[in-house]
C-alpha cells in the first residue's frame, strides 16, 4: 500500500523520542497508519537533516543519532522517499515562498507525490502550498 502521509523532521523525531509533543491529530493519523499497517513517507532530505540537527554531541532529541536513524532505515512502518529530478523541478517552481532547502523539499516532495505532510512548522503551514497535518 502506498504511503498517503509524508512526515516532516521534527515529527519523525517526536514520534520516535517524544510521542507526548505530537499533536493529537498527528498522534491520531500515526496511530491509525500502523494500525493499518499502512507505510509512512520520510523525505530522503529528513536524514539529512537529523544528521546536521541530532548528531554528533547533540542532546536535542534524547535518542542518539544512530538510533534515530536505525528505526527509520529498520522499521517497516517507514518509506525513505529519494531527492529525485521531479522532486527538484518541484523546489524550483514553488519560488522563494519557503526559505529553508529542507523545507522545500519537504514540501515538494509532498507535493509530487501527492501525500498529506504532518508538520508544525508555521511557516509551511501558512505557505498553503501543500495539504499538512498539523
């Protein structure tokens, strides 16, 4: 079954090292999903990032980096989503309305693909450019 949700970074994080931070609606999309056993899309662009934002000496998360990035390269609930030219040619057309290269493609990839992004940043949410679970 394909995924219908794509998960932002900090998403990915909580559900993994903070469950109690999701939002309830978040909580509730999550908690259905594996119910289903349906898989849940993680931008290729999100292991980037919580390598740069979770790694080395970073207690930001609680969850060491490697553990981190094991649950999602193991676990069958999620579905690494690769960089592709489409993905870019997506980036390049949504214009300067997002700033950050990761919330782009985020939202690009969202977009592509046509899935639902779980997020809680402000900035996306308000873009209007993508449909979010907030």
């Amino acid at each position: 079954m394909s995924p219908r949700f794509l998960l932002d970074t900090h998403v990915v994080v909580r559900w993994l090292a903070a469950p109690r931070k999701l939002s309830r609606e978040q909580a509730r999309v999550l908690r259905d999903a594996v119910r289903r056993r349906e898989s849940l899309a993680v931008s290729a662009i999100t292991l980037l990032e919580i390598a740069i934002l979770f790694g080395q000496g970073s207690a930001r998360s609680g969850i060491p980096v490697e553990k981190l990035l094991d649950e999602l390269e193991s676990s069958p609930v999620f579905q690494i989503v690769p960089l592709t030219v489409d993905v870019a040619a997506e980036v390049a057309a949504l214009g300067g309305s997002l700033r950050d290269p990761a919330d782009r493609a985020m939202v690009a990839t969202a977009r592509v693909r046509r899935l639902r992004l779980l997020t809680s940043d402000q900035r996306i949410i308000e873009s209007g450019l993508v449909p979010v679970v907030v």
